[in-house]
C-alpha cells in the first residue's frame, strides 16, 4: 500500500532496556504503513541503548536487507534523543512537544505492535469510523471536530516474561461512555491512537504522578471532557507485564493511591461516597447484562418488590 494520508507518530521511551527497544524497533520497521514518524526518547542510557537507536535510524535510512530491521522503505522521520528525564511522564511529553503526526501512539520499550499489518488496519478503521461519522452529522447535532476521531483504541496482548501471552479484550465501542468505566479500570495507552490536537486542549501527562498520569488524562478527555473514544476488534500491541506500569504486585498500592487522590480531588464527597458504595454491584448488572442474564434477575427483583407491597416481607 501507497504512503497514507494520515501521519502517525509512534513515541517510544526507553532507559536502558537495549533489548527490549530492539524488539519494539524491529516491530515498528516491519509496519506496511509508511506514513510514520517514530520519536525514540532515551533517557540516558548507560547500556548500548543509544547504539542500538544508531543501528536502527542507519538500517532505515539506506533500506538494508541484509542485517536487522531488515526493511525495502527508507525511514525519513526518525526523531531521537537521549538525555536525562524526570521520570516515565516527562520522557513521554518530551516525545508529543516533538511529535508532528496528524495521531499519537504511546510505544514503549519492550512493547511491540502485534503484527506488521497493524497500523494500516488501524488507519482503515480510523477511515471507515470516520466515514459513518460524518454520515451520522448530517442526522444528529454531533460534529467530527477537526476531521477526525478524538481516540481509537483496539487490543492489547499481554506478555509474561516473554513466553506467556494473553489476550486483553478491551470490549465495546461504548465501554467508556460512562464515569464507571474509569473508576474502575483505564483504556491502555499502547493501544490507542490518540489525537494530536487533545494534548494541547486537556494538556500533557501529569509529571507529578509516577503510574497513573495516563488514566488521568483519559478522566480529563473522555469521562469530563466528552471526548469520543472508539473501539475496533484489532490486536494492537504486545505489552510488557514486566514493565513499571505492571498493575500487579509491588506497583497496586502505588496505582490505588494516585487514582484514590485525583478522585477525591474532582468529585464531591457524596458523589465519591456513591462510587463506593454502588460501583461493585453496577458491575454485577452490566455483566449479567452483558450475557443476557439481566431478565431473570429483575423478575426476581419485582416479585421481592410486590411481596414487599403487599406486607408479605418486610
């Protein structure tokens, strides 16, 4: 397929983690979809992370089929760095202040995209949303703004220790359309193809918070902000479970903190007492919902409701 007419810039972080960057770069080499730019921040790596980055953007550039990242495409834009950061979200926001592309996708070391022909099906998705959108606008008050979907998220692999993989079926096109959503769980940012023109509306990654500033800026986007967030069935990326942002283990009460603090920070203290309260039994209905098993619950609850009325039960 020809040069698409939407840019992608990949962001990839990384601190000495030579093998894994190799990995994602290899990945990222091996996409049909040539209309990428790929911005590599690298915080100063004292393992031969930046020779591999030098192997990579020379590989590209004379389209070697001889060696690794073997590819038949030159690479125009690479845009790298390595310098010292301030952590995950200051090396993140490094790479959108120099992204370009038209959509921004969050590719860290270790994590690699699940197959070459990922980011072409992501952008035929991208274009086929978009035309049923527009078709949409024309019966509805809603409006594509700036031509195209604010976020686009697919699937995420799981890779445990680099043998064990799980699929993370993120779910429906209408899982984030409620409050709940982010209360209890977040969109993974690997997946997702987010908007360039968000990062200047809702700001950059909270470099305040050490694990949770992308869950954050999701709250800010989608849950207050309204923005659209669109599921389509494609396996996106392979994830690194063994990663800082691993939801598991030493890093769950890191996770529940932060998340416990933004929330009591933009909810009132009745609203917040209510997600507590109710967030456990709404999950129960939306899975017994979600496998059609709701209609026999709440014929129980209306036999219950007219034992009540007529004093059989109290």
């Amino acid at each position: 397929m020809g040069k698409g007419t939407m840019k992608l810039s990949i962001i990839t972080i990384n601190y000495n983690n030579a093998e894994g960057l190799r990995r994602t770069l290899e990945s990222v080499a091996a996409q049909t979809y040539t209309n990428i730019e790929h911005v590599i921040v690298d915080g100063a790596s004292t393992d031969n992370s930046v020779d591999v980055i030098k192997e990579y953007v020379q590989r590209f550039k004379i389209g070697d089929l001889q060696e690794s990242f073997r590819t038949d495409k030159k690479l125009e834009n690479v845009i790298w760095l390595s310098e010292k950061d301030n952590g995950v979200y200051h090396a993140m926001n490094k790479g959108i202040r120099k992204a370009s592309g038209d959509y921004i996708q969050i590719l860290n070391s270790g994590d690699m995209l699940a197959a070459p022909d990922v980011t072409e099906r992501m952008m035929e998705a991208m274009r086929q949303f978009e035309i049923v959108d527009w078709q949409e606008s024309f019966r509805t008050d809603k409006k594509l703004e700036n031509g195209g979907i604010p976020i686009l998220y697919g699937n995420m692999l799981k890779s445990y220790d680099g043998k064990k993989v799980v699929r993370d079926n993120c779910g429906s096109v209408n899982s984030t359309d409620s409050f709940m959503y982010f209360y209890r769980g977040t969109l993974n940012h690997d997946s997702a193809y987010i908007r360039r023109d968000l990062f200047d509306k809702y700001g950059l990654y909270n470099e305040e918070m050490k694990i949770c500033s992308d869950w954050e800026w999701y709250v800010k986007a989608i849950a207050l902000g309204g923005e659209k967030a669109v599921y389509t069935n494609i396996d996106v990326t392979i994830f690194d479970m063994n990663g800082v942002s691993e939801s598991g283990g030493k890093n769950a009460e890191l996770i529940k903190k932060e998340r416990r603090e933004y929330l009591e920070k933009i909810l009132p203290v009745t609203v917040l007492r209510d997600y507590d309260a109710f967030s456990f039994p709404i999950g129960q209905y939306q899975r017994l919902k979600r496998h059609h098993l709701w209609g026999g619950v709440n014929f129980m609850e209306r036999v219950l409701f007219k034992l009540e009325k007529w004093g059989v039960i109290k």
